[in-house]
C-alpha cells in the first residue's frame, strides 16, 4: 500500500507516556492507541491508575504509524491497552502478541461489532466512544474490584458530556433528507451514514484512502456530480495533501458545492467533543443554508 501524502508528516513523533516511564506502578495502567481514545481512558480510569496514549501528535497519520522500541516497553507494562482494531493499529495487538504480556483488549470493533473491510474509523460512529466507555469501565472493575463503582460512575459522567454529540446527530439525520454527498476518502462516512447521508463516490474514495490514483472515469463522474448539483456537499480530510482533492475543491467550489472540512486526528487544543460538535456543525450550517 501506498503512503498517503500527510499533511506535516515529517514532523517527530510525539508520545505522551509519561506515567509509563515511572517504574512504581500505582494503580492500573491503561495504554491507548490514539488520544482520542486516551482521553476516554483518562476520564474513566480516573485517579486510581494511569492512562497513556501512543499516538498523541495530530501531524502522525495512524495508517503508517509504526511503534518504537519505547512504545513496545509502555504496552508490556500496561493492564489494559486500548485500541480501534479493524486493522487500524493493528501494531497494538502484535506488541501485546510479542511481549507475552496478559493485558486485557478493549477493541473499538469488538464493542461496536465492526468487522475486518468495514470502514475503520469507529470513533467517527456517535456510539462508539459511550460504548467503549462503559466496556472500559467494565473491565477496570474486574481488574480492580474496589472501584469498581467509580469506575461505572465516571464512564457514566464521560458519556454525559459526549451527550451534545449524539443530540446534534440524531438533529442532522432530521435535515438530511438522505441526499447524496461526495467525500474526499471514507474517514468520515460513518458519521455521514449516522446522519442519514449516501455516499456518491466510495471507489474514488478508496483509492484516496490507500494512497493510489483515483481512475479518470471517477474523478469525471465526481466534476460532474458538481456541477449537475447531484451532491449536497463535498467532505475534505485537511490533512492528506493531493493536487486532485485541491483541484476538485475548486470545481466543487465553482459549482457552488459547500465544503466540509474534516481531520482524521484529534486537532491540538480540541477535545473528542468539541472536535466531533465542530464538524457536525459544518454540516449544520450546510443544512441551514439549503433551506
Ligand atoms: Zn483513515
């Protein structure tokens, strides 16, 4: 598979494994994968452990993402490790694999029920992190009995506040009269699938998303698209640089096609929420518009 040009790509890599560093474990240790699920895992487990994330640094693309010897010591030392599976980090299973290490799995595709093909970025399912949030918890009690009841709480407090998300989803679904929309790659067709949205152009997407070149025919049918107005909107990942997406987006924007701009990681000074309401608002302002 080809790599996708990322945005800032070469940028280090930045980890926030602090707490893993400390030899003296106090309380449980939870390692996630990205920190978009870290900051569940943090929420949840509370004060009684620690909870890391691997990936922490929005110019890293999770697709190409491969562990350093640091990385491997963190996740041998972790009881919990936290991850999206569905072949996303699929490096996070091999470490646990490798170090013989017994810590217990919480999979965004095990919770939510996604299977290998299917698209992979969970996170972008409104159910997923409240679910994930409520397994986590789960098992933090049977690793830790005594709190388990904070454990439950905090999942439960986490999930309050992911509660305006969920609100404005089931608002859009009202709005999206299932019109067909075009993306850029299928990052955020979940969402879009949450909100009732078709997707008009998935095989010019994929070939996006695996870093090949769109064939001519799809790239023809997407301008046409535009410009005979069959799509409500165009969905643009910021972070993949390409000279096709560029020149779509003008042919979007000369046909009067709105732009909706979306990351693929969780944006500095963000958190799950906020990132998650201001792109849901995008569409919002979309919908408004066409009325
Ligand atoms: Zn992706």
């Amino acid at each position: 598979m080809k790599k996708r040009i990322w945005l800032a790509a070469l940028f280090g890599l930045l980890m926030s494994l602090a707490g893993c560093s400390t030899p003296q474990k106090t309380g449980v240790s939870v390692v996630s994968t990205v920190d978009f699920y870290g900051e569940m895992a943090k929420a949840v487990v509370g004060r009684y452990g620690t909870a890391t994330s691997v990936i922490s640094d929005p110019a890293v693309d999770p697709h190409d993402y491969e562990p350093t010897t640091a990385v491997g010591k963190a996740v041998a030392t972790a009881d919990i490790v936290v991850e999206n599976g569905a072949g996303y980090d699929s490096w996070m299973p091999k470490l646990v694999a490798a170090n013989g290490n017994r810590a217990k799995v919480v999979s965004a595709a095990k919770v939510v029920g996604v299977k290998p093909g299917e698209n992979e970025h969970i996170w972008y399912k409104p159910s997923a992190v409240p679910a994930m949030a409520d397994a986590l918890a789960k098992q933090l009690g049977k690793l830790d009995p005594v709190h388990k009841a904070q454990y439950l709480a905090n999942a439960a407090a986490y999930n309050k506040r992911l509660k305006p998300i969920s609100t404005l989803v089931m608002k859009l679904r009202h709005g999206s009269h299932n019109a067909r929309v075009a993306v850029s790659e299928p990052v955020f067709n979940n969402a879009l699938t949450a909100m009732g949205y078709r997707i008009s152009n998935e095989h010019f997407a994929q070939a996006i998303e695996e870093g090949t070149d769109p064939s001519p025919e799809d790239i023809r049918q997407l301008r046409a698209d535009f410009t005979a107005h069959r799509v409500q909107f165009f969905v643009v990942n910021t972070q993949v640089q390409s000279n096709i997406i560029a020149s779509l987006v003008k042919a979007a924007e000369a046909a009067d096609i709105p732009i909706v701009r979306v990351t693929e990681t969780l944006p500095a000074k963000h958190t799950y929420t906020s990132w998650m309401l201001q792109q849901y608002q995008a569409v919002a302002r979309v919908q408004a518009a066409q009325q």
